[in-house]
C-alpha cells in the first residue's frame, strides 16, 4: 500500500513540521552528496586505481581504494590557484583567499613549500632580525601581485596548507627566498637552529 502526503498536511503543525524536517535534511543531503562525491572520484593521474576495478590485494571496489586514499594524494598537482593574500605571518607562511572554484574561496594559511624560514618567536637575537628580514622579503615578493598557489597539499600542521606560490614577476617564491639568504631548504623533517 502506498501512501501519498499532499502539500495539506505541511500546513498541520505536528505532520508538517516532521514533513518539512525530513524534506529539507533530504534536500542538504543530497547537496552535499554531489558537492562532495566529486572529489573521490580518480583523476588521470592515477590510473593506476582507475584502471583496476577492485584491489586485487583486498578483492574492494575502486571507489573505496579511492576513498581510502589520503587527500594530500588525491589533490591534482596541475591545477593553479589564483589567491588575494590577507597577511603575511612569517617568512614561510602567509594567509590568503585562495579561489578554489568560480564563486568559491577559501581563506586558509598557506605555508611555502620546500622553505624554512627563522621564527618570530626567536630564541636569540640573530633569529629575530633573520625572521624579520625573512617576514619583509616575503611582503615584498607577495606585493607584485599575480599570487598563484600550485602543488597544493595538506600540510603537516593542522589548518593551513602547502603549496608551491609564485607572482606576476616571481615564478617560484620559495626559490626567490632561498636565493636572497631569507630562508632555507626544507624537507618537512626536523628544523634546524637559527641561532648560533
């Protein structure tokens, strides 16, 4: 037996508010289903999981390889974000508003990738007049202009992320700094002291 509820019964408090409860979590969930569900989906670059329908190691479907895979992997490496930056933290770090999709920006921490840079928060003099100096090369690289985030991954920081940057006039940011004796190679291993 199947039972019908016409648009009536929205307009009984007890039925309709159950009605127009269960109508709208269906509506943002279904939203969210297809915002979401996009990004698990294999890009071209793995074709690896693309190809093979299902592990053949733990005999699952790709979509759940796929799901399984971290999302620093999932990220497409080719795509450039173009970014307003808000304010310069440090001399490896900046905050941005990256745009992510037409109409959709993220404001998030961008640290720059392959680059460290002495801290504000210095242990000794001479690490606080390098951060200083770092902190004031970066500004004026990032005041060019033309702020492009590329590479972008999840950094190992919580709430900010890792991205190769360039400028209108600087292709590599971190490179810029490295060069000018602003900052050192990073590999996301253990930091090295500035003082001494």
């Amino acid at each position: 037996m199947r039972r019908y509820f016409p648009f009536a019964a929205l307009a009984q408090p007890r039925r309709g508010n159950v009605l127009l409860a269960a109508g709208a979590m269906f509506a943002l969930g279904l939203t969210a289903g297809v915002a979401v569900r996009p990004s698990l989906a294999p890009h071209a670059s793995e074709p690896a999981l693309a190809a093979a329908p299902r592990s053949e190691a733990h005999s699952e479907p790709a979509d759940r390889a796929v799901a399984d895979t971290p999302l620093a992997k999932r990220l497409d490496p080719s795509l450039t974000y173009p970014a307003e930056v808000i304010r310069v933290i440090d001399g490896d770090t900046f905050q941005a508003r990256v745009r992510v999709w037409p109409g959709l920006d993220v404001d998030t921490k961008v640290r720059l990738r392959g680059v460290d840079a002495a801290e504000l928060h210095a242990r000794c003099a001479g690490e606080l007049a390098q951060a200083q100096a770092a902190r004031a090369a970066l500004e004026t690289i990032l005041g060019e202009g033309g702020v492009a985030l590329s590479h972008v991954g999840i950094d190992k920081y919580g709430g900010r992320v890792d991205a190769a940057v360039s400028t209108r006039s600087t292709a590599d940011v971190s490179a810029a700094l490295l060069n000018g004796g602003f900052a050192r190679a990073y590999d996301g291993g253990k930091r090295g002291s500035w003082c001494g």
